[in-house]
C-alpha cells in the first residue's frame, strides 16, 4: 500500500525495483486510517478473508531466514485432527505485533 503519492511515481518505483505485486494507492489516508497504520514502512499480515493477525512496523528482509520461516508456518496448512471428539477447535490466530 502506498500513502498519499502519486500513482506514476509508485509505478516507476515498483517497476524500478521489478516487483511483480499489485500496489494499492491510498490517495487520501481512508486506508491507512482503517488499518490504523502509524509508521513507514508498515507491514501487515492477512488471512485470505482479510482479517488482520500481524503487523510489524520498520523495514524487514523478508527473504531472510526467520522471516521465512514465520511465512511459512503461517501459510502451513492446518494439522490433521485425530478424531478423539473433544471438540476442540484450533487456537486463534495471535492478533498483534509479531517480532523477530
């Protein structure tokens, strides 16, 4: 997501940088005022029906190791369930900052 910049120069830096991933253009803050974001860079973690689970404020190398390793316990798929009928579901899903 970008704040306040013009679309042309954000498609210059995206293009500049070769980043394939769709930029969404916050032309006047009401996304940035939604999610609450309050620093740049500003990263935010979704579940595919949008809800938010993490956030992380600052930049992050995110082809560094522990960065992938959050990613990819984060999209793992679920464990399977044994079928003991306790009715246990899966914890929630930490809402908050996530550290390093």
């Amino acid at each position: 997501m970008n704040f306040k910049q013009p679309g042309r120069e954000v498609a210059n830096y995206r293009d500049a940088l070769w980043l394939s991933l769709p930029v969404l253009l916050d032309q006047d803050g009401s996304v940035t005022a939604a999610y609450k974001a309050w620093g740049h860079p500003m990263t935010f973690l979704l579940v595919r029906q949008g809800e938010v689970v993490g956030q992380l404020v600052g930049a992050r190398e995110w082809t560094a190791e522990p960065a992938r390793r959050l990613l990819e316990a984060l999209l793992a798929p679920a464990p399977e369930r044994s079928g003991s009928g306790d009715g246990a579901k899966d914890p929630p899903l930490h809402k908050g900052a996530i550290h390093d």
